[in-house]
C-alpha cells in the first residue's frame, strides 16, 4: 500500500504536524490540510505548493525554500559557474548564522536590520549569475547546470522575501 506523509512545521510556535494520506499527494489532499491557515508557508517548488505563491489561496504568503535552491548546486559544484554560485549562496548561509534570535540580546527588530543590509547585495549577485548562465550559449540546454539555474530562477520570484522579515 502506497501512502504519503505530509509534515508541517511552525518553528516559532515549536510545532509540527504530520498528516498521512493513503496513495495522494493531490492538491485536494493539500487543500484540506492548510484548509484555514492564514500566514507563511515556505516550500519547494511542487506544483501544489506554487499556486501558494501565485495567489490563489488567500491569506497565505509562499517563500521559497533557498535549501532545496542550493541543494541542486551542491551536487555540481565541481562545475566552476556552479561552485561560485554555491559560494554566494553560502555567503547568504554565513551572514545569517552569524546571529540568532533570543541569544545575547538579538531580537526579531534586529535581525531583520540585518538581513536588510546583508542580502540584497547578495541576492542581486546570485540573480546576476544565474542569468548569465540562463544566456551563456555554451551552457547546454539539457545539463545539471542549465537544469538548476532554471529551478532558481523559476522560484526566484520568492526567494527575497526570505529576508523580508527578522523571523523567517
């Protein structure tokens, strides 16, 4: 028997919910998960999850999951464009483990004051580079390369509101 587990979490509020369906992974399944919900909902870039982004469910603001972003330049990074691309976004990784909330005083004001000045630069210099492989005639259409810029640059459109508040 085939069956999915959704899981579900709220890191501020320490929670997490596990939701079995037997054999769907349907938007109907989906549907009456979030049926509800009003806020935040960070995700990979499955079809389902998208529409979260493309305004049909309202009350519901989609972010992209940056890891699964990188994840996929992790796997080529032998590849010299991919490496610096990885390396910027380990640059965004750097900046913001550099503090945490709730430790030495750091609060949700204050990281999101930094994230408004250590990311965007960063984020533009990501953006740059994607597009230059994303028009480079001599990245194939068809590699690892061109496959993972593509799915950057398709979830780019979430990827700065990551950094748009001090507490996601």
């Amino acid at each position: 028997m085939k069956g999915y587990i959704w899981n579900l979490v709220a890191h501020h509020l320490r929670l997490a919910y596990f939701f079995y369906s037997r054999g769907s992974r349907s938007e109907k399944v989906f549907e009456e998960i979030i049926e509800g919900y009003n806020g935040t909902f960070q995700s990979d870039a499955m079809s389902i999850y998208r529409k979260l982004g493309d305004g049909k469910y309202y009350g519901i603001n989609r972010i992209a999951c940056l890891q699964h972003i990188k994840r996929r330049f992790i796997d080529i990074k032998e590849i010299p464009k991919a490496a610096e691309i990885l390396r910027l976004f380990n640059l965004l990784y750097d900046r913001e483990h550099r503090h945490r909330i709730g430790r030495d005083g750091w609060t949700v004001a204050d990281n999101l004051q930094w994230r408004e000045e250590y990311a965007p630069p960063i984020l533009a210099r990501i953006e740059e580079k994607l597009n230059a492989v994303k028009t480079d005639p001599h990245v194939p259409a068809d590699s690892d390369l061109m496959g993972a810029v593509k799915y950057a640059l398709n979830e780019w459109e979430w990827v700065p509101a990551i950094f748009s508040r001090g507490d996601y």
